[in-house]
C-alpha cells in the first residue's frame, strides 16, 4: 500500500482494464463476461468525420465506483469483477488475440512515495496473462 494518501483530489488514482483487438466484438466480450464496460466499440465504427476505428475496444475502469486514494486498491477492485470470469477472460484473450492491459494511473501525494505490490497480486494479474502498465507521476 502507499505510505502517504494525501493526494491531490482533483487527480485520483484510477485503473482500467482494456481489452482491444482487431476484430473484437465489444457485446461478444459483455455476453461472455456478464460485465457491462464503461466504453467500448467496434472495428469500423465512426470516430470523426471521415475516420473509423481501425480495432475494437472493450474497457473497464475503477474511477467513480471506488472512492480510495489508494492505486493498489483500485488494481484490485477491477481484478474483483473479473474474478468470477477469470476463466471466460483467459480463452477469449487466447482465442481472439486480444491484447489485454490494466493501467493504473496515480499522481504521488508528494516526491517520494511506496507503491507495493505483493506477490499475491502479482501472481493474480499474471495468472490472466494481462499486463500492466503503472503511468505514476510527481505533484509538481
């Protein structure tokens, strides 16, 4: 856990769990997963003007429904709703190639904090084989 939670509120800790593929099928993941995403969409659908998406995009994220100042709380939250599916989540990122990612976001309270991970969490975001990616950054 992180040794100092003073952070700056108008910048909370966040993570997401995305899911993204050339021809994923956001609804196919929702029906196999049982888990509705914050965002998601297809392959070919409009981005701008003249600009369709080149990939599909399925994403999941822990701002507004975990009130924790915490990074390692909300990389835990999200790693409690694909727990029950961790199994449905395997197959469909093997057998769709889909690229999986969680990505925690946190701004340090100040310019020298702890983030610990132990090896229990680790093992469980391994175990999905999902990586992840901590963009971690100073106040100033």
């Amino acid at each position: 856990m992180c040794e100092s939670l003073s952070l700056n509120q108008s910048y909370p800790p966040h993570a997401s769990l995305y899911l993204r593929g050339k021809d994923l099928d956001p609804q196919n993941v929702t029906d196999i997963l049982g888990i509705v995403p914050q965002k998601s969409f297809k392959r070919g659908d409009v981005r701008r003007v003249d600009n369709k998406r080149k990939h599909g995009l399925w994403m999941l994220w822990s701002s507004e429904r975990i009130d924790s100042l915490d990074p390692i709380l909300h990389i835990k939250w999200l790693l409690k709703q694909i727990e029950p599916v961790k199994n449905e989540l395997i197959e469909l990122i093997r057998d769709q190639s889909i690229d999986a990612e969680i990505s925690c976001f946190w701004i340090m309270p100040n310019s020298h904090n702890v983030l610990i991970m132990d090896s229990e969490l680790l093992k469980q975001i391994a175990l999905l084989d999902i990586r992840l990616e901590l963009s971690i950054y100073t106040p100033e």
